[in-house]
C-alpha cells in the first residue's frame, strides 16, 4: 500500500499497444506484454475474422493474462487483465461508422471498456473505467466517436454502472496531441505522458515520428512515471505506452 496526500492509495499499471491484427512477430508481442508487467492492457487492431479470433486467448495465455472484453462489436479493440486485478465488468460496443466512404469501405471503429479495483489493505482501491479505443482516420468520424468516449457520458451494458467512475481511456488517437479530438480529450482527462514529461513519439515503431498512442487519466488518479519502450519494434508498427497510476481507495 501507498499513501499520497495522507490517502491509501493503490498502484495500478495501464498499458496501450496497437498490435497490428498480429502480422508482424508475434513471440516479440509476447516477449513486449511480458516486460510490460501491466495490470490493464488496452490492445487495438487484434485479429477480427472468425478463424483468427482465438490467436487473442492465446496471446493472453502466453503472458499470464486474461481476456475481460473482447468481441466482434469491439472492431479490434479489447482489453486484458492480470490475475491481481478485479474485474467489476467487461463489454465491447461498436461506434457508429460510414459503410463507405466514396467507393472506398470503410474500417469499423469501438470500444473494449472494463470496470476494474486493485488491491489495497483492508479491500479494494475505487473502481475505474478503462476504455481501449482505436479511432478513426477521417477527423469528423474520430471527433463524433471521442465525444461519445467522454468520462461520463451514459453506456448501456454492463459497464453502464461505472459510467461516472473515474476512467482511463488507453488507445491509438490517429491523431497527434494539439489536434481537436486530443484537446476535446484533454478538458476531462490528463495525457500521463504529459504529465511526467515523457512524452515519446510512437509511430511508425522502426523510427517513431508520431505520437497517436497514449493513456489519458482521470484527475482523481496520481500519475507516477510513462515509458514507450522502443525494444518492442519488432512486434507491430507502433510503440506500446505503459502508466503508472496510483488509485485512492473509495
């Protein structure tokens, strides 16, 4: 147990990596979860077509995690837990999307949200909302989907309890800070990297430029440090984030 400010607090370690449908090396994902250590992780872009779907369950098998929300209305998104984690709820839910842009299709966009407490002496920290989220390329799209990501904003299932549970929304922005959906973002929720000056570009992973991955947090929750492990560059064609948070107890 830590105490911040005279509070018990709890540490919780979130972590975000969009693994490209796992096309690229995948013992090198499982050797970058494994180092990673995390509590929570948000994935994005993991494999979606029904004869690759049980790829996600053993990827979590290999490195000690489990599966708490993952599902064809995710549209690749999902999120995994380590065993110390208490899972309140998991859902997966889509975000409405154009079928087609011009001639072009268009890629599916949603959401994998679990309601987690972490130990703390005596119980358990207060629940928080951890959302995985993979937006859009069209800056319209991405904007309308970030607004309905909102901390608070109501969401039927099972998570709908913890709506107004201090949240954690983990994910690849497809947008670098200082755009509006980043700035929308921001009035709610702190970027960690931010926070600790950390900040680290993220993409593409053989020589990053961009930073479109980040773990943005709820005000209640202390931010203790943020790397971008660049070891990972074999696995996907983006750099994990991983944060350390501290959460308070209820």
């Amino acid at each position: 147990m830590h105490r911040a400010g005279g509070r018990a607090v709890a540490p919780l370690r979130v972590a975000t990596f969009n693994v490209r449908e796992l096309l690229d090396d995948t013992d090198a994902v499982r050797r970058t979860l494994r180092s990673l250590a995390a509590d929570v992780v948000c994935l994005q872009e993991v494999p979606t077509h029904p004869l690759a779907r049980h790829r996600l369950g053993d990827l979590a098998a290999a490195t000690g995690l489990w599966v708490a929300a993952a599902g064809p209305a995710g549209a690749g998104t999902a999120v995994l837990t380590a065993a110390r984690v208490d899972v309140r709820a998991g859902s997966v839910r889509s975000l409405p999307t154009a079928r087609r842009r011009g001639w072009r299709p268009v890629r599916r966009r949603g959401t994998a949200e679990v309601a987690v407490r972490v130990p703390l002496a005596g119980g358990w920290s207060t629940d928080v909302l951890v959302r995985s989220v993979h937006l859009g390329l069209e800056p319209g799209e991405r904007f309308d989907h970030a607004v309905r990501l909102l901390p608070g904003t109501p969401v039927a299932g099972p998570v709908g309890p913890w709506c107004h549970a201090p949240t954690v929304l983990a994910g690849d922005l497809n947008e670098q800070p200082g755009g509006p959906v980043h700035q929308r973002l921001s009035t709610v929720l702190v970027d960690t990297a931010e926070v600790v000056d950390a900040a680290a570009p993220t993409h593409p992973a053989a020589a990053p430029r961009r930073r479109l991955d980040v773990v943005l947090a709820d005000r209640l929750l202390t931010v203790v440090s943020v790397r971008t492990p660049g070891e990972s560059a074999r696995a996907s064609d983006h750099l994990p984030v991983v944060a350390d948070l501290l959460v308070p107890a209820p």
